[in-house]
C-alpha cells in the first residue's frame, strides 16, 4: 500500500494487524495504517461489524515520532499563550480512542457525500479530508495535553518560575539571575524549559515579551520605541527585528492591522 489508510469503527470488531501489531478497531476508535507497511485482517469479527475508511496521499513531509518526541512537540502548547501553534503540522497516533468522535464522524459522511457528488474538482474532497485530519488531530493533541498536565503539575517551584516570568516580564532580568532567585543551576535550568515547554529559557522569555508587545499595540496609543523600553530592550530596533522574527511582520504593521481588525468588527 503506498498510501495512508485511515479507519474509523462504527459497528462491532474489526481485527486488523498491520506488520505484527494487532488491533482491535472497536466503535470510536480510530486506527492509521502507513504507506509501505503491510495490513491484514487475522480473525474473522463477529457479528456485524462495520467501519469507515478512505485512502489519502500526503504531499508533504510526513515522519513518524515516538511518544517522547510528540509529547516534545506539544507540550509548549500547555505552557504559554504566546505558543499555541504547530507550525501547520497535523498529528495523529497509529491508533486510539478520541474522547469525543461525533464531530469527526459527520466530518466523514460530509466527505463521502462530497467525494460521490459531481463536483469539477478535487478541492473539495481535499479540503473536506483536511478538515477531518484536523478534528482527528485536535482531538488526540487534547487528550495529550490533558495527560501531560499531570505530569507538569507535580514542578511546583517551576511553576512558580514561570508565574513569576508572567508578572514580571516588563522587566529586565538575565537568564543567571532568574536561575539565582530559583536556586536553580543555569544548565538544568535550561533542560526543565526544554522538557515542560519545547523551547529554551530565553525563547520563551523572548515570547511572553512579544505577546505583552501585542497587548500594548493594541490597546494604547505608545510609540514603538516606549514600548520597547517598557519591555526591558534598551535597543528598539533589536524588538523590531525580535518581534518580525516571532510575528513575521513589525510592530507598526501589527498595529495597522489590529486596527482594522478591530473597525471591520463594530
């Protein structure tokens, strides 16, 4: 098979094996079979048993993760508001059981409809395919971030430094002197930011201090270069270049646009 299956139960058990795995697809739960690897069924379901599933190709980059690496890959989306993106990635397991399959369900019955309808182009089923990925995706990295939850929760003195980072990220502090007030070495200071958040201590200070820069533009009538002294930079024209790095585009054209945004909605 050189494409990817995916394969949604609905009525029963269906028995599947891909290489030398064995699953069991029961109602809601969803399985990914993988381009060049080989599936089968190996025993007969009882009963009536059914499921849906469709075929896909996908043009960009695909890798497959371990655990580790995709709990690495989310869990910033647990720790700042500033970090709520993927990077456009869409991220699904081989296989499990969504909390909630309702959505992804009518999703595919809108695409099966789509896909057996006249239409003139195939962008409709592909958007309708892409629309589904997401709502699978969504729904396992919500599963993930709720686990993951546990385990961070249990860093009490580094939750701590970072309510602290929050409230005081106006202010100009280097990375040793935050170690210092948290009794922290610098070097392990730098692994706890890479396990819990996905990045390092000065990136996602880094960030924190943009998305205050966005709350400022926004809401008050200051200069760029107030608001860059406001944040801790004494050089205003490293926040600009800082803030296109993280926004891709500069303050001034952030707060243009804000402000349309903010007229087209009255």
């Amino acid at each position: 098979m050189d494409s990817f299956e995916i394969i949604i139960g609905v009525n029963g058990t269906a028995f599947i094996m891909q290489d030398d795995i064995k699953y069991e697809v029961v109602p809601g739960s969803v399985l990914l079979l993988l381009p060049g690897h080989t599936h089968m069924g190996y025993q007969c379901s009882t009963g009536y048993t059914s499921f849906y599933w469709l075929h896909f190709y996908c043009h960009g980059q695909t890798s497959i993760l371990n655990r580790k690496d995709v709990l690495n890959e989310i869990s910033p989306l647990n720790s700042s508001p500033y970090f709520n993106k993927l990077n456009d990635s869409i991220i699904l397991p081989t296989f499990w059981k969504p909390e909630s399959i309702e959505k992804s369900v009518i999703l595919f019955k809108q695409l099966l409809h789509i896909a057996n309808s006249d239409y003139y182009t195939s962008f409709a089923a592909d958007y309708s395919l892409t629309s589904l990925l997401l709502e699978l995706s969504y729904q396992f990295i919500h599963a993930s971030l709720k686990q993951s939850e546990l385990s961070f929760t249990g860093s009490g003195n580094f939750n701590a430094l970072l309510e602290w980072i929050r409230l005081n990220i106006s202010k100009e502090f280097t990375i040793d002197e935050l170690a210092d007030r948290f009794n922290y070495n610098k070097d392990y200071l730098a692994r706890l930011f890479k396990k819990h958040v996905g990045v390092s201590p000065k990136k996602y200070i880094n960030g924190m201090k943009i998305l205050k820069a966005k709350q400022y533009l926004g809401r008050f009538d200051l200069s760029i270069k107030e608001i860059a002294y406001m944040l801790g930079f004494k050089d205003e024209k490293y926040f600009m270049k800082l803030f296109k790095e993280y926004e891709n585009l500069t303050p001034s054209t952030y707060r243009n646009s804000y402000y349309k945004t903010s007229y087209n909605n009255e």
